[in-house]
C-alpha cells in the first residue's frame, strides 16, 4: 500500500492523514463497499507483528468484554457488600427499639460490632469513663476539617479518645451523637488502614448514631 509521505504533488497535500479519517467518519460504509480491505489492510500489531482491521477490531472487542465482566462481577461484589451492611444495621436498629437503659445501647453496639468485625465504641461527654472534651477538640481541630463526620485514620492516641482498644494506625468512622447539643461520639474502628474512607456514604451510621441520641435524650428528659 502506498504511504501518504510518498505520494508528491496535489495529492500528497489533498490526503493528509486528517483528510483521510474525515472521509472514513462521514463515510461509515466505505468499508461494506471495499470489503477486501478489511483483510488486506495490515496493521502494525507490537506483540503479533502485522494483523488486519478485522483481528484489531475482534481483540478491541474481546478487550471490551472482558472489562465489562470485571466490572459487572465488582458491582455485584458492592451489592452483595451493601446488602450485608443493611442488614446489620436494620438488626442494630431492632435492638435499639427494644431498650431500656444505656446498658442495652452498648449491648446492641456489642452485636452490631461482631457482624461488622469492627469496633464499634459509644462514648458520652458525662460519666466516669466520659469522652475528653478537650482531646476530642484537638482531634477536630486537627483532621475533621470543618466536617461534622471524620473517615479516615487515625494515630493510635488520638483513637484512643473514642474507642476501646484502639488499633495502631487504623481508619475510623467518628459519628456525633446529636440532639440539641453534641451528647458523646459513635465510632467505628477498623484495623485495616484503608477500610474507611473520606469518599463513603455514611447514611447508616449517621442514621444509628440519631436513633441512640434520641434514647439518650428521651431517658435524660424523663429523670
């Protein structure tokens, strides 16, 4: 086949290589007309020396389907993942419309912690082992970022604020328990480092944190 930087003269100017994908793109049956081409074209392949338009094309293809599966086997892998996660979280929620006293908070939190394999920590501003005001100031102060919800990690010390046990360099989930005032933090702890990110949905665990503030408030209330 003739090479455009050989040809001389008008013709070599009239078919730069912008000429000549212009005229295939509005000509889209060029190649029905000149079927031959589709197999006497060969194509530059790195791996597999000169292939035709054909073979270019099927192995785009078979590319193509191979990406799509990987990504309909990912969805399904979040969906399955999702799925689990309402489910613990429709328990907990279940549990939580049957206490009585903030012993049967932590009870709930206890179950909904194994589910998740993660720790999962209520801690209040009062009481004896009460969340430091102070402390948790700094943590806000230095990595939520003006965000009412932190996801991400967290030193060891700085966990340390909000729940049991906290992992060494592990990612957290530091939800405020609201109602009128900032009553305590649910959090959640993983010791994977990369298991909480600042890009996820955080609707069920906001959700289980305003179920609990509401318990809390209406016990208060009634004392």
């Amino acid at each position: 086949m003739t090479e455009l930087s050989k040809l001389e003269g008008p013709l070599a100017q009239a078919l730069t290589e912008d000429a000549v994908a212009s005229f295939l793109k509005d000509n889209p049956d060029f190649f029905q007309r000149q079927p031959q081409l589709l197999t006497q074209l060969r194509i530059p392949h790195t791996e597999r020396g000169a292939v035709s338009l054909v073979e270019i094309q099927l192995g785009r293809l078979r590319d193509r389907v191979a990406e799509l599966e990987e990504d309909i086997t990912q969805l399904m892998s979040i969906a399955a993942g999702n799925e689990n996660l309402f489910r613990a979280f429709s328990h907990a929620h279940k549990a939580l419309f049957a206490v009585e006293s903030e012993s049967g908070v932590h009870q709930a939190l206890r179950e909904l912690a194994s589910s998740l394999n993660l720790t999962v920590t209520l801690r209040l501003y009062d009481g004896d082992k009460g969340l430091n005001r102070q402390g948790v100031d700094a943590v806000k102060a230095a990595h939520f970022c003006g965000q009412r919800i932190y996801l991400g990690r967290l030193r060891k010390n700085d966990g340390e604020y909000f729940v049991h046990a906290a992992p060494e360099l592990g990612s957290y989930a530091l939800v405020p328990v609201y109602k009128g005032k900032e009553l305590g933090f649910l959090s959640f702890a993983s010791k994977d480092g990369g298991h909480f990110q600042p890009s996820m949905d955080t609707l069920f665990v906001e959700q289980i944190a305003e179920h609990i503030a509401i318990l809390l408030s209406k016990w208060q209330a009634a004392e």
